[in-house]
C-alpha cells in the first residue's frame, strides 16, 4: 500500500509516495492556478509512472492521500472569494473597519486602512442582543431576521456569515438566525461564529467567521472537484486535507472550517521540519523553504514548532491557531527590475508558473532569481529537471542584459546583485522570524528546503552567522513529504474568563473535561488509531489586553493546587517570551484549548547502512561564478552516501534541487543520506 502526499505550490507540485517497504518515491508537475486538481492528476501520472506503475493501479492501492493546497490562501490574496453578506448584532456592522483600532503600520499616515471584504451594504444588522453572560438582553426579532434575509437576498451575496455579539456563549440566537436562513437560501453556504471561532473578542470573532464565509465556498468546490477526479481515476482511500495548525482533516472538516487552510502548504513544511528535527536528534532547527513563489520561514525550538491564534493574511484577521509561519515574496521566480531612482528591486512580484522566468521558454520576459541563477553557471540549463525540462541560457542572458543596461552594469553584475538582494532579503525574514522573538539564529542549524533553497542557504546562513545547514534527499518536496508525516487533530476552545483567584480548580477540571470528551468524540469518527489529548489556555496579566497561549500538558487536573500550577506556567512563559514576569499582578484566564490528535504510521525515514568516511568523486566539472569563473566540481546528490565527505567550492545536484557549497565549507552525508554542511 502507498501513502501519498500532495503539495500544490505557486510554480510547482510537488508529490511524494511511500509503501511499505519505506521506499520513498517524489515527482512534480507544473502547477495550473485556473484549477489545480488539473495539476495535481498530472502529477499523480507522473509519480505513478517513476513508481512504475499504471496510476490506476497505483490510486487503488493508496490507503492515504494527504493534500496540501493554496486555493483559500489565493482567493483572499487574489480577492477571488464569494459575495459574502454578513448578519450581527443591530448597532454593530461596522467592526470589520474599526477593527481593533490599531493601523497596521502606525508610523504610515497616509496608509489607506484595508478594504473588508464585506461592503457596507452588505452588512445588515439584526435586532437582538446578549448580554455579556450569555443571557439574552433582546430576544431575537423574527421580523428583524426575514429583513436582513430578504436584504441578502437582493444583495446577490451567495455566502452568509453570522455573528451576533456574545454568541461564544450562547449560540442560541445564531443557531435559530441558521436554521431560518437555511429554510430561505437553501443552496447557500452559511458560517457562524458560534460554530467557526466560539471565543471572546468581537472583531476577531467577527473577522474569522467573514473569512471562512468568504473562501468556504471555493475550497468546498475544489476539494469536492478533486474528489470526484480521484475517485474516477480509481482511488479508494482516504482524502485528508492538511489544515493550517499542522494537522489533517477530512475534506468535510476542511471545507467547514475553509479558514483553517490557509497555510495549508506551508504547515506539511513544518510538521516535515519537526519530523527532521526528531530524526536528526537535533532540537533547534529554522526550516527554511524557498520555492517559485515565495519562502516560507519557522521555528523549531526544543522540537517544537510554535502555534499562534494571531494570524493574518491579505489584510484580514483569522484567530484560528495555526503554526508560526514568516511568508515573504521571495523565490525563484522573482522578479528583477529598476525602479524610477535607479535602484534595483527583487519581487514582491513573481514570474509564477506562468509564464514563469524567461529561461522556461514559456513567454516571460523578464529577468528573474532564476535567470541569474542561470547566468551565474549554478543552475545547468541542460539538466534542469533532470533534463525533461531544458533552460534557455540565451533567454535569461538577454533578460539580465535588460536589467544591467538599466543599472549601467554587465550581465554578470547585475546578476551577482539579483542574487546578493534576494538572499539579503531572506535573511531578513529569517531575523524577523528569530531575533524578534528573542531568539538567536546562531544557536540554530538552517534546514534547507524547496526547489531553490539550496543555491541560496549557505549565504543566507552566512547573513546569519548561522555555522550549520541540512539538506535532506526530499529537500525539494520537503512540505508534500512533511504531510505524511502529520496527525490528525481536531482542536476545540471555550472562553471561561476569569481572574485566578476567582476560578476553582474543580470548574478547570470540569472545563478541560468537557472540551477533551467534545475534542476526542469528533475524532474518533474519522479515526480508530492511537489517541493523545494536548492542553493549552491563552492567559495575561489583569491590565493587558492581549493572551498568550500556555502549554498544559502534563498537569493533573485533579491536583488542589491545579490552578496555582497553571499560574506559575503562564509567569514562565510570559518570561520566556518578554524576558520578565510579575507574578504579583492578577493573571486573568480567557480562554481553555484542548486538540485531540491521532497518531498515523509513519513510513520511509529509516537510516540507511552506515559507512566509513570518505571523499568522494565528482561526476564532472562546470564553469560558474565562485569569486571568479571557476571549473567547480558537480556532485550527483542520489550518488553520495552515508560517511561520504567533500569541501567546496562544489555544486550538489539532484533532478529538482541544486545546493552550493563555498569555498572552504564542508559536508558530510549523514546516516540518512542528508547533507550536513558546515560553513567556515
């Protein structure tokens, strides 16, 4: 039987398979953004074919396909979502703009503020009103509600949020606005906060439901479309979508809660770093991921990736927790231009997969990361893609010249200077991603990951002063890898707020036995395996107005000293993160968290026979830009093996994935046949 991975990324998809044996068998295809389950079949043509087998066969032998996918992260992007109307509470349709006050960037006065995704008009108040302890204040107004329903009827809106003020408490008053609209607009998609984010904060609350209303109806299209090719293409397993906190769901989950797969992609890349984490017995670790879009940047401190309910993306707010993920407009298909004060710029804007950089001969013009990569010598034209997919050299030669005539350069400048931007660049995020939360990357290795990742790390990592990079065999498909190696997980949250003094420990007790009962019920309908329960509350200090999340894993609930014991884990933390605490001030409990996660098989990862160390022999040279023209040794990556070693200058070469090695920095292959590369 196979396991199968799928990682839909903005140029590429990539996709992975293993059996039983643990062979690991990846492959990509060019991404196809109009639809990507268009992509996605080809490359299980392709996967099936270096599996050797008919697709069919190969479908019908797969118990598990775990996909990772962009479709809600664009629409919000692109603003390609539905025409969503949004009933709450009368007196308060006008949370989406006043948001929480705050400009994102405060010292910008003439930054317009972001446009909601629901207009005005389409935001209907509905009279009725709790109070802030659930209790209704103004019952709901039937006449109010049929109103608002007929308004969103005219508006033409085809998705309907619903978010009425203290619902998290309540859901009453949501539950009968649903069922009303239900019986109205049979055929539409309809989101309450109650059921998508039951937590206090208004906006937040507000935001998150408007956003799943917003995308649920494209990824619900999507994933059903997808489901429909596999099953006629013969497979009979199960589809499970990657969500944004690193785990999986069923497709009906993912589709009902849409906003929850936003870093879709990006969270198999950190639930593949942490897997790397665990079989390198190395327990920090910045999983670096640069791909034809963008790179993606985390963190894995002590083994774990962290998890945040402060997401955002495209200008909205979506307090689901989701890992920690840094995304910057940085990748191979960046483009290279010259701005007015004759200054060159490198992206925000990408190439894509369409036409992609002018080497790929599908119609781009302009000179992109990739390009330069080329005309520095250390991408081969001839063997990109193992050679099925040649570069034109001419082409991105002639694209660089545009940019160095601009720049009053020569091609090899200017292309030294792509290269020198983008890697600044990335090591930006890489600090904002660290040093901001006051850790210190040079305490970390750089695990690099994605297509173009590796013609990059070592300068990166160089910015950085960061002395250790890992280049694993499935570094090009790292995230479509990473998802075989994520759990299922259903988390649920309840607000119960209240000052320390004023909570019983037998009111937590009951509180995190309810939620764990509601959490592990749900997944066992999806699961039979092993089970584990994790704990967390988001906590503060009495005068602060945003929590932090505290791990509670490993209390027992039933201690009398349970809520003393919570306290003294919100100080630390609160120290860990901002460098003090004040454990005399009054720590306020908001809101308790409980996931139910069900642990998967894991396949492939088994160290292969040791060796004794020893150099190993290029397969060639090619000229490339080192300091100079060079001949520079070319290694094939699938020929090295364990206790193999080398010092650079050298260029390491897989089918999808090319890693530089400079001058005087060394690599060793490792027991898993990875690249452990130590810089000078």
């Amino acid at each position: 039987m196979y396991t199968i991975g799928v990682d839909v990324g903005g140029t590429y998809t990539d996709l992975v398979a293993t059996d039983d044996s643990g062979r690991t068998v990846f492959a990509k295809s060019p991404s196809t953004p109009a639809d990507q389950s268009i992509g996605v079949m080809a490359g299980l043509e392709e996967l099936a074919r270096r599996l050797g087998v008919a697709r069919a066969d190969m479908l019908a032998n797969t118990d598990r396909l775990v996909h990772g996918t962009t479709v809600a992260t664009n629409a919000l992007l692109e603003r390609k979502g539905a025409r969503v109307a949004l009933l709450t509470t009368e007196g308060h349709r006008d949370v989406l703009e006043m948001r929480e006050g705050l400009k994102p960037d405060r010292y910008d006065l003439r930054s317009p503020p972001p446009e909601p995704l629901v207009p005005r008009e389409r935001r209907l108040g509905v009279r009725e009103r709790l109070k802030a302890d659930g209790s209704a204040a103004i019952p709901l107004d039937a006449r109010s509600l049929d109103e608002a329903i007929d308004a969103a009827k005219k508006s033409g809106a085809n998705s309907i949020a619903v978010c009425f003020l203290h619902a998290y408490l309540n859901p009453a008053h949501e539950l009968a606005a649903v069922e009303r609209l239900r019986e109205a607009m049979p055929d539409l998609t309809v989101s309450r906060s109650s059921d998508v984010l039951p937590q206090i904060k208004e906006y937040e609350r507000v935001s998150t439901t408007v956003v799943n209303a917003y995308v649920e109806p494209v990824v619900r299209r999507y994933l059903t479309n997808l489901e429909k090719r596999l099953g006629e293409a013969g497979f009979k397993g199960s589809l499970f979508i990657v969500l944004s906190h690193g785990g999986m769901a069923p497709v009906e989950e993912a589709s009902r809660l849409a906003a929850g797969t936003v870093l879709s992609g990006p969270a198999g890349g950190v639930s593949g770093g942490r897997r790397c984490a665990e079989l390198l017995g190395i327990a920090d670790l910045v999983p670096f991921d640069m791909g034809g879009t963008s790179t993606d940047i985390s963190l894995i401190a002590d083994g774990q990736a962290s998890l945040s309910a402060d997401g955002m993306l495209a200008g909205q707010r979506i307090a689901l927790r989701s890992l920690d993920i840094a995304s910057i407009a940085a990748g191979g298909g960046s483009i290279a231009s010259v701005d007015g004060s004759g200054t060159l710029r490198v992206g925000p804007e990408s190439a894509g997969s369409v036409p992609g950089p002018a080497c790929y001969g599908n119609g781009g013009t302009a000179a992109t990361v990739t390009d330069a990569n080329v005309v520095l010598g250390y991408l081969d034209a001839s063997a990109f893609m193992g050679g099925a997919r040649p570069l034109d050299r001419a082409a991105s030669e002639a694209a660089v010249d545009r940019v160095a005539a601009s720049l009053g350069l020569s091609r090899l400048e200017a292309a030294a200077g792509i290269y020198r931007m983008i890697n600044l660049k990335m090591a930006d995020g890489i600090r904002l991603m660290t040093l901001r939360r006051g850790v210190d990357p040079r305490k970390f290795a750089l695990l690099s990951f994605g297509g173009a990742a590796g013609l990059h790390a070592a300068e990166v990592a160089r910015e950085l002063e960061i002395k250790r990079i890992i280049v694993p065999t499935a570094a090009s498909v790292l995230s479509a890898w990473g998802m075989l190696t994520s759990d299922l997980r259903y988390e649920v949250s309840r607000t119960h707020y209240g000052a320390g003094s004023r909570i019983r420990a037998d009111e937590v007790h009951t509180l995190f036995g309810e939620l764990e009962q509601q959490a592990e019920s749900r997944l066992r309908s999806w699961f039979n395996g092993p089970i584990h329960i994790e704990r967390s509350a988001e906590m503060r200090y009495g005068e602060q107005i945003f929590e932090i999340d505290v791990s509670l894993d490993g209390l027992d609930l039933n201690s009398p000293s349970l809520v003393d014991e919570i306290e003294a884990r919100f100080h630390r933390r609160h120290e860990e993160l901002y460098t003090y605490a004040s454990p005399g001030q009054e720590v306020v409990f908001v809101n308790a968290r409980v996931a139910a996660v069900g642990e998967v098989l894991r396949r492939g990862e088994d160290a292969k026979a040791a060796a004794q160390a020893s150099a190993c022999k290029p397969q060639g040279t090619r000229k490339a830009h080192f300091g100079g023209w060079r001949d520079i040794p070319v290694h094939a990556f699938d020929r090295l093996q364990p206790g193999h070693s080398l010092e650079g200058p050298a260029i390491i070469e897989a089918e999808t994935t090319t890693v530089l090695i400079d001058t005087g920095d060394r690599v060793s292959v490792n027991a898993l046949g990875w690249l452990d590369i130590s810089l000078r």
